[in-house]
C-alpha cells in the first residue's frame, strides 16, 4: 500500500502551496550542476550527479538523497490499492494537466519531512501509477519548491518533456547507461559448463559465492552459475538461497511455473523448476526481451551447493531449451582439476556431444533427450479421479505422466514396493501427492516399514513436504518438518474419489444450545477452542465470496481453507458465539493472548478480528473494532495490518513468514498495546493501538482473507486457544535517575519498540537477519551489495542524568565472536533514519577483519579517528563487550582488550544517547552478526545544588517578558479558521491558549513576541542564559509548542529550537507528560521523554529552557530532563517567542494557561560583587560601584 510503505511522521504544518506555482520555474531553479539521467519504464528523469542512489528495484523504483541529507527523492511505480487522497497529512492538492498526462500535485506534511509530489492518473500495462515524490528534511517551502521544480523540468513521459520543451543541456549530463560499470573480477576457482563452440563466458567470482556467466553467440540465450562453499558455520545452501533471493528480486520475476523435474546434477539430487519470467538483465547483460522461460536448478548440501539459471526467449521449447537443459546438468563444481579446452578464463569441461553434431545449437539438439514437461489434468484415470479433491485441498493440481516422469522418489517407492498410481503436482508444482497402493495399512502398527519409507521419500524429494493417497484405503499420509530434525505426520480418511467432502456440519434449526464460553480476561484460565478435531461451539461463516461449505474442510487433524483465484475479496473462518475477548485494563497484571497454531508451509494467510457482539453477524471487515491481517508476501515476508475501526492510519510490520507448524498469539496488554508473538515467546509486531480500548467485550473471529482482490489464499489451522499470559516488561528508558538503576535493551528475542532495522535498503534485515534462539543473526552472501546490516534505536535509550563528577554508565554488549565479523557498536545524540549509519562526532567501537585473518579493533569519535586508540592482533571479536561512560570519555573492556578512555564531545548532562549496532561488509568473506544482548547499567553523579552568591552579593534579577497578559510586546496570532478571538481566554490565571475541540486540520492559533526578546552576547561564555515559562500545572489536558524563532510570522519554518510539552491523551503512555525538544536540523536533532505516571500531579508549573554555549536543557521543576548540543543557541543569536496550543501532532487538541515568562542570567554559586557586575544588564550596571571595586582588588 501507497501510504503504509512510504508514511512520514506526524508534525506541524503551517503553510499551503499553490500548486500551479511549479510551472513558474524552470531548470535554473537549481544551483548549475551536473546532472544524471535516468529511467524507469516510460519514465525518463534526471537527478544532480552527486545526489547518490538509496534503492534501486528493477524497474519498479529507484530513491536518491541529496549529499546534505537535505533532499530524497523517490521515482516509482506504484499499484494503486488504495487512494491518493483522504488522507489527514495532506495539506493540499491540485489536478493538473502536463504534456497530456493527467496528474495531481500533492502537498503532504510535516512540515518538518514535507512531502510535495506528482502522481501520474493514467495505469500503465502493469495496471501501476507513476509517483514522483520528493522529501524535504528541515528546508523550507520556497527552496522545496525550487528543488522540485527543476526536478520536474528534466521529467519525460515517452519522451515528452512535461512542461512543454526540453531542459537546457547541462555540461557533464551522462545516461545511467552510460556510466561505466566495472569489470568483473578475474576467476578464483574452477566451475565448469559444458559450452557449444561461439559461446562466451565471463567468472564473477567472490568468497562464498563463485559465479560464471555465459551467452550466446546471439545473446538470445545465457546461464549463470552459483557455487557457494560453507564458511565459518555458515550453510552453503542459505548463501545460494540468498543469492537466488536477489536474482529474483532484481532479475527474474516469476509469472507462471510451467514445469518441474529432479535431475541429478554433479552427483546431486537437484530440483529444477521451468518459469515464465520478466526478465531484466544479468549483471549488466540485457536480452533482446523482456519475458522469456528461466530454468532454475538448485541443489547441493550444507558443505557445497549450487544454483544454474537458463534463459531464454517465451516461445523456445525446441533445440535451445534443450541445449540449456545439457548445459545445465553438465556444471562441473570440480572443474579447477579437470578444465579442458575453452574459451580462457572460464575452466569448460568437454560437452558430451558428438563432435560431428556441434556446430550450431539447431544440431545439438539431435543428440539431447528432451525434457519431460508436466502434462494436463486428466492424462491418468486414477489421478483424473482423485484430482478435484487434490485440487480443493491443495490449490491448483495436475497430473504428471508416470511413462517419464523420472524424479529421485520413484527409487524410493519402488525399493519400498509400492504400487504407484499417479503423481499430482500442487500449488504451482511446488507440493507433490503420490497416489499410492501400499502392501501395509498405514494406520496399523507398521512404522519399521512406513518411517523408513517416509523419510526416504522426503529427503528424495528435497525436503519438501509432500502427501501419499492410498487410493483403495482411502487414507492420506501428509509429512512434513516439525522442527529441523524431525518429520511429522497427518493421517486422515477420505470420502470415496468424487464423493463431496464431509466439510463441517453447522447445527441444524432447533438444537440446544451449548452453554456460552466463559469471557477470556487477564485473570480468566487458559480455553482451547480448537484442536484440530472438531468445531465445538465456534460458528463457521463465509463472507465477500468466501463459502465455508465449498472452501473448508475439517479434516479430523486441521481446519483447511483453500480460496481460489477469481474469488473476489473472500474471507473464510471461525467465530465465538459469544463476546469471549476482553481488552485487559490499565494497571492490570497480566495480558490476555489469542494463539493460532498454522501450518506455515502451506499457509499464507491469518487474520484475527475483535468485533462487538452486537456487530458479530457482519464481516468482519466491516464490523470489527481491532482486526490484525498477516499475509505472507512472494518473497518469504509477511506483511502484518492492523486496522481499528475509527482510527488512521493503519499500522504496518514485517517479519519472516514460518516455514512450518507454528504457533502465531496475538497479545493485548494493559497499556493498550498489542503484540504479535511466536510461540517460542519471540516477539515478531508491535503495535501502539493508539485509542481506549480497556475493558471492552468482543467475539473473536478467526479467519483467512485474501492477500488482494481475486487472489488465491490457503491456511492450514491446527489450534486455537486464548488465555493469559504475564505482560512482558518494557525497560523504562525515560525514568529519571534517582540513584542506580540497570536496563536490559535487548535480549535476543525481541527487536521493537525499543529498537529498529538499520539497513540501506528496504526488507533488507527481512530476508538477510532473523531473530532464533535468543539472539539476532545475520549473514549475506559477499556478492549480495549490502554493505551495512544491524540494529539502532531511533529515540534515545539511555539518559545522561547529572552525569557529573563519579557518574558512570556500562554499555555491555554480548556477541557470538565465533559467528560475528566486521561489526561497529556506535553510539550518538542525534536522530539517524532508517539507512543513515552515525554521522561525524559520534563514538564508535568497531572491529575489523585483517588480511591475515586477525581483528582491530579501534575506539574513536568519527572524523577524528585518528585520535582514537587502537588495539591489534585480536583472534576473534569478543563474546562480550563493555563501554565505560564516565565525564572523561569512554573506555573499553572486553576479553583480551583494554582501551583507555577516548573524549567524546557527546557526553554531557542530560542528554539522551542513541544506540548503533551493525554489521559492516568485510573486504573479503561473509558478513554476518550475531547478537545476543544489550544492556545498560547508569550511575548518577551528585545532583546540582541551586547557585548561592557570596554573602552579602545580591541574586541576579530577572527580566519579566510577559506578567499574565499580553502588552503591546506580543502579537496574537490567527491561522485560517482557527481565530485567536475564539480560542485564547484571559482570566485573572493567566492567559489560555487553546486547540478546537477535534481539529480538523493543522491550523492553530499562537501569541508571538513583536521583537526578539532572547537576546544572547558574551555573557553566555560565562554563564547561561535561562527563559522560565511559569504555566498552570493543574490543566488536565495540557498541550504546547514553544518556538525560538527568528521571524515570527513564520514561526515554524525559521525556528531555531522548539521545545513541547503535552499531557499524552491516548496511547500505551496516556495520561502521562512527554516532552519533545527540536534543535537544528528539525530532522535529526529531536529528543523525547516521557515522564513517570503521576508526574504533573507533584509539578509547580514551571519550565525552565536553560541555553548554554553551544546547548539547550530543559527543566521542569527543579529537574532537568533532557538537554543537547546545538550551535542554534549562542553567542550573537537573538529570538522571537512565540508560543501555540496543543503538542506534535497536526490534529491534536491541548490548551495552555500562560502565568509568566521572564529572562535571568543564571547565578554562578558563590558569586562575587564583581562578578554580578560582570553579569547585570548594561542599564542596570553601576560603574562607581565597579571603579571601587577595581581599585580595592588594586590595592589589595
């Protein structure tokens, strides 16, 4: 989905753009530079050379970022499953007509990550539209618009310029297909293939994974080879699986298995599957079309396996298949000692053709067998029979001719003397049933015969999961992996070849009804409501398509559901008949968990709805309050939705679908927050559901939904139970320290909230990372372009309270060293997204790989790292490692090392540190990382005692800004429809400012000083400057924005800091206080804390913003909670005031009541007369007093 891939964050917007305003500019609207075109489909767009590419897939997407971070911008073509407008970010928009293409502008905040884009009406052949959106972090309107008006101005649709004429030729302007591409690096091994005469072969080889690449003479026809070794635990087989998840992520995508067989191929069974395929090209070599057949060929062991993929043009059956089939089955993984003659630098081994036949491809065919293809339903009476059942079980069967069907399981059976029937190939050709006579009953005691048969048939067939239909028995045998070392096994009885099936009887009119399931709360015993077994009370329903009665069966083991293709937007399943679900309440002790347990393997689909009773007899998708929609995506991912009725938007999650019988619980908390967990206790989602939800009662509904319109479905439902389970404790990060305190950040078994992926490109943790007993493990292949992998958080995780004096803090750090390379623990203030590593000024620990296989390791601050400390000679990264954070720097501890303490500029009071933990490409070998735990332990130092002057010195004074009521010094300020007559209060409290009740949209009133009142000079260099807000601290719903802002009629977008406080309304933290603080870059200088429960109750209403040479605190009472370093606060910087109602987000409501502002250099403690002097304000400074003072230190 558009919205749900591509979110940005909620924030303040405060000024609309016309959209016809773009067409005023042309392409000199940018500063002159060089600029790099590229294309996407019908798309041709150019981008400034130095802007570097972020994420490139096919033809479907490519991202850029300008060099400052300033800019990204994302070209793609999208699939419009949702609309364009509606929703609450969108700030304005505009439908426009460019070069005949029908368009909307759209302008969407925050206005911190403002968003202005095109989005292209007309669908191209793949039914997608065409976006062109580009991101602007902390810029303002007027350069965002420029930026993307020059943008626009090298925009082509088939060639069109969209405004009209061409872009003035820029010097340097150069093709992405022009840009040079490297050679492939010479031959490090030897990989055989038996090439015909003509042919030409290039190695690409690399550590783990060796690859050669050969085309034909008319490079109509290639194939790739992929040997991969196992190294340093690392199984062979997941580097060739990730290698053939890249090829079909950039180079093949599958649209029809058109065949499958299991060749032997170097002395390996191998699995080999005949696709039609889109098409794009190989390592820098395009075929003269875009759909062509691919054979995929993919075998070997843990130790060594392989991969060979053929292509070649859609309608080529003939000579050509045939002559890549040979080529194929002919890889030689040994050829380094046996290469015969060939074309240098690829080792080919001698083609077993008859010399006399090798001159073309057309010849060579002579001397080929062909290959076997699958044949249609219907070729074998038996199977004929037996195949709508197949098919209504398994999706999608067909027959395959016994006379050649020559798989690696035809020994099996025939050793264990069982009559074959007929083979079935399912699900795209991807799981087999055998129809079977066997000389035993399957259900008798005979597992000495059937064991032995059933795990030699599995590893036969691949370690697929596959089913036996005793077809004069009437029993189906399915197997399948429990776990990695053992198989299970469902028997169960069929109704005769073409009778219906049993499906599940619903109670006819008049039977009594079962007593009513006692509700599942936090305090409620466990309940199995299905076992596999039978139905019991839950009430079947079928719905949008679905129908329960064709699509379902209950098998006596597992419900299956199957919905075919052309079923509309189906949803098939099971509900309570009465409200079962309660949402446990705030402060409650224990969660309340909904656990599923599917078969993953032959599954890709699971929703849950929560629904009122009063709305249970509806769809759930129209009745349901909360409902969460897992569905498992082509490449191995599942994506997970939850939806809530009345709230936007919907909230989004990823992890790897299981691949077997697992148990998936959805999990309410007290705090109102819901999980998704695996059944091993790991957490997979994590949803903050955002509305009050305690205490309400729901039937549950539990059911398959299709992935998309028409779309075919499956799941495989074993069991369903629901009861409570403890909450699983979250480290509460933003406590403040009162004295020691320890924090576990984490421990291998859960990623969110706490932590985020950092990866350079989306999905990339989701294919190459997993979390698996207690620990995150990644690894990808050398040849993968990953360069970077790991973990960070993206708010700060550790808080630097009164860190003066002996305050102290370990960061300990658990590795698996045997498992892990090159790796960077980092730590930093500042916000990183998504694919940003720490920038200059951060710490960083990071361990490298040497040539002669030992790690360094070297402890620095980024950009000056050659001051760092560095240690060398180590045999392996450390299994664990501790950073000591002390007011002098930080050090390292681990086992064979020791590393003074390194000044970090970062570390200062009060601030908050954010966490890195990634695994970087070696120069040579796999990059994997293997983490076991994160933990923090922090000691504070002494807390600040309040500034005393020296007897008989008087306190500095203050300096009174506002006294309760705004003076001619203050501006009231209104925004559209929200009128500051309406919404701002006098009393003798002070003056309330307020949101309306349910903004509907991001206008909101403000009071502004008229001239700058923060006035910092050399001062500051001794002492700071301190602005204390006093407001009512009683206001039950308190909200504000505070803006230091050099102009204040554009109070946002010329902010120099911005600090808001806001009593949070709903949420896992309702009711408590959070306080946010902007500086600088509003896009990466941000820091949240929320505070305890029950905080505001013990608050005096003050807020002090404490602004120091080169950084910002904030105060609550006497507290600091939070601070950073910022150049926005200074020597020689000056600021308006300007203060709004409500918090972050754009349509929140919050209201303030407004007592006082005034200014005081803070005291400095013991404070002299002459100091004072030094400090007062010019018009308050008495210079007799300092000329008696000056002369008595003289005499002195």
């Amino acid at each position: 989905m558009m919205r749900a891939m591509r979110t940005l964050g909620s924030g303040l917007v405060v000024i609309l753009v016309l959209a016809f305003g773009m067409l005023a500019f042309g392409p000199g609207a940018a500063r002159a530079q060089d600029w790099a075109v590229h294309t996407l489909r019908n798309v041709t767009f150019a981008v400034p050379t130095d802007w570097q590419e972020t994420l490139r897939q096919r033809d479907q997407e490519v991202d850029f970022q300008s060099p400052d971070g300033r800019f990204e911008l994302w070209a793609r073509w999208w699939f419009p499953d949702e609309p364009l407008l509606g929703f609450p970010d969108i700030v304005s928009h505009k439908a426009l007509t460019l070069a005949g293409n029908e368009a909307l502008f759209i302008y969407s905040g925050p206005e911190e990550d403002r968003m202005l884009y095109l989005a292209f009406l007309k669908k191209d052949a793949e039914g997608e539209q065409f976006l062109f959106q580009l991101i602007a972090h902390g810029v303002a309107l007027k350069d965002h618009e420029q930026m993307f008006n020059a943008l626009v101005a090298h925009l082509s649709i088939d060639g069109v310029p969209l405004l009209g004429k061409a872009p003035a030729s820029v010097p340097g302007q150069q093709t992405a297909a022009e840009q040079a591409v490297p050679p492939p690096p010479p031959a490090a091994g030897g990989i055989g293939l038996p090439l015909p005469p003509g042919w030409t072969a290039s190695p690409l080889d690399g550590t783990g994974v060796r690859r050669i690449l050969a085309v034909a003479p008319g490079r109509d026809a290639l194939v790739l080879a992929a040997v991969a070794t196992g190294q340093g635990g690392q199984d062979a087989r997941a580097l060739v699986d990730a290698y053939l998840g890249l090829l079909h992520r950039d180079t093949i995508v599958v649209k029809e298995i058109r065949g499958e067989t299991y060749p032997q191929i170097a002395g390996n069974a191998v699995h080999a599957l005949d696709v039609e395929a889109k098409i794009f090209p190989v390592d820098g070599v395009a075929l003269p079309y875009q759909r062509g057949r691919v054979g995929i060929y993919q075998g070997g062991d843990a130790a060594r396996a392989f991969l060979v993929v053929t292509m070649r043009p859609a309608d080529e059956d003939g000579a050509l298949a045939n002559a890549l089939d040979t080529i194929a089955r002919g890889l030689d993984l040994d050829a380094a000692t046996r290469a015969a003659p060939a074309a240098p630098p690829v080792p080919v081994a001698q083609s077993p053709v008859d010399p006399e036949t090798q001159g073309s491809l057309d010849s060579l065919s002579a001397a080929i067998p062909p290959t076997p293809h699958p044949s249609a339903p219907g070729d074998d009476a038996a199977g004929s029979e037996w195949l709508p059942e197949l098919t209504r079980r398994f999706g999608d069967c067909r027959l395959v001719p016994l006379a050649n069907w020559s798989d690696p399981v035809r020994p099996e059976l025939e050793k264990a003397k069982v009559d074959l029937r007929f083979v079935a190939l399912c699900q795209g050709g991807a799981y087999p049933v055998y129809g079977v006579h066997f000389p035993y009953d399957p259900r008798g005691p005979t597992e000495d015969y059937f064991h032995p048969l059933y795990a030699g048939v599995f590893v036969a067939g691949g370690n697929r999961a596959c089913s036996f239909l005793e077809v004069e028995d009437r029993v189906l045998s399915s197997i399948g992996l429990k776990d990695a070392t053992t198989l299970r096994l469902d028997l169960e009885d069929l109704p005769a070849a073409g009778a219906p099936g049993d499906g599940v009887a619903v109670a006819a009119p008049g039977t009594p009804a079962a007593p009513p399931l006692p509700t599942a709360t936090a305090a409620a015993g466990p309940q199995v409501l299905f076992d596999g077994k039978g139905l019991g009370r839950l009430v079947p329903f079928g719905f949008a398509g679905g129908d329960f009665a064709t699509q379902a069966q209950l098998t006596g083991k597992a419900l299956r559901i199957e919905i075919p293709k052309d079923s509309g937007w189906a949803r098939i399943g099971l509900a309570t008949p009465d409200a079962l679900i309660r949402m446990p309440d705030r402060g409650a002790a224990r969660a309340v968990e909904i656990a599923a347990t599917i078969d993953g393997g032959v599954s890709n689909g699971l929703s849950f709805a929560l629904t009122p009773p009063d709305k249970a007899a509806l769809d759930p998708d129209e009745g349901h309050d909360i409902a969460l929609h897992l569905v498992r995506g082509d490449d191995g991912i599942a994506r997970a939705t939850m939806t809530r009725r009345d709230l936007r938007p919907d909230l989004q999650a990823r992890f790897p679908w299981p691949g077997n019988e697992t148990d998936l619980a959805l999990v309410l908390r007290p705090d109102q927050v819901a999980e998704l967990r695996r059944g091993d206790g790991t957490r997979l989602a994590w949803f903050d559901i955002g509305g009050d939800f305690a205490g309400r009662d729901w039937v549950l509904q539990t059911y398959l939904q299709v992935p998309g319109k028409h779309r075919a479905a499956s799941l495989k439902l074993t069991g369903l139970a629901v009861g409570p389970v403890p909450e699983a404790a979250l480290p509460d990060i933003d406590a403040p320290a009162e004295g020691p305190r320890s924090l576990v950040l984490f421990d291998g078994t859960a990623i969110v909230p706490v932590w985020a992926a950092i990866q350079p490109n989306d999905l990339a943790l989701d294919r190459l990372g997993a979390l698996d007993d207690g620990a995150l493990r990644i690894a990808w292949p050398e040849i993968d372009r990953t360069s970077y992998l790991g973990l960070y958080t993206p708010e700060a995780a550790l808080w630097l309270d009164d860190f003066r004096a002996d305050a102290r803090a370990r960061i300990g750090v658990e590795f698996d060293g045997e498992a892990t390379g090159d790796v960077e623990i980092s730590f930093q203030q500042a916000y990183g997204l998504p694919n940003n590593l720490t920038g200059n000024g951060a710490y960083a620990l990071g361990f490298r790989r040497q040539e002669d296989g030992t790690y360094t390791a070297l402890s620095a601050v980024k950009a000056r790292e050659k001051e760092g400390l560095r240690a060398e000679g180590l045999a392996r990264v450390p299994d664990h490692v501790d950073l000591i954070v002390t007011p002098r720097g930080v050090a390292v501890e681990a086992e064979g090392l020791s590393l003074d303490p390194v000044p970090v500029p970062d570390l200062a009071d009060g601030v908050g540190l954010r966490f890195w933990v990634v695994a970087q490409k070696p120069a040579s070998g796999t990059p994997r990382l293997t983490l076991r735990r994160v933990e923090a332990d922090y000691r504070p130092g002494p807390a600040a005692k309040p500034p005393e002057p020296a007897a008989g010195v008087a306190p500095l004074e203050e300096t009174v800004i506002f006294d309760g009521s705004p003076g001619t010094g203050w501006t009231p300020v209104s925004a559209g429809d929200a009128v500051f007559e309406e919404l701002a209060a006098q009393t003798a409290d002070g003056l309330t400012l307020a949101r309306r009740e349910a903004p509907p949209n991001s206008n909101r009133i403000a009071l502004a000083s008229a001239a700058a009142v923060i006035d910092i000079d050399k001062r500051i260099e001794t002492t700071p400057l301190e602005v204390r807000f006093q407001f009512d601290p009683a206001e039950p719903d308190i909200g504000t924005r505070v803006f230091f802002t050099t102009n204040p009629g554009a109070y946002a977008d010329k902010a120099g800091f911005v600090v808001s406080l806001r009593r949070l309304p709903e949420g896992r933290n309702e009711g408590r206080v959070q306080v946010t603080l902007h500086a600088g870059h509003f896009s990466y200088g941000h820091w949240t804390r929320t505070l305890p429960a029950g905080w505001q109750e013990t608050w005096d209403g003050r807020m002090t913003l404490v602004l120091g040479a080169g950084r910002v605190a904030v105060m609550l009472g006497d507290r600091e909670v939070l601070a950073a370093n910022t150049d926005r606060s200074g020597r020689f910087r000056s600021y308006h005031i300007a203060i709004v109602p409500g918090g972050l987000e754009n349509r929140g409501s919050g209201r303030v009541t407004l007592r006082r502002i005034a200014t005081a250099w803070r005291m400095p403690d013991g404070m002299t007369e002459m100091d004072r002097l030094r400090l007062v304000d010019a018009d308050a400074f008495d210079a007799e007093a300092f000329a008696d003072l000056l002369a008595a230190q003289l005499t002195d």
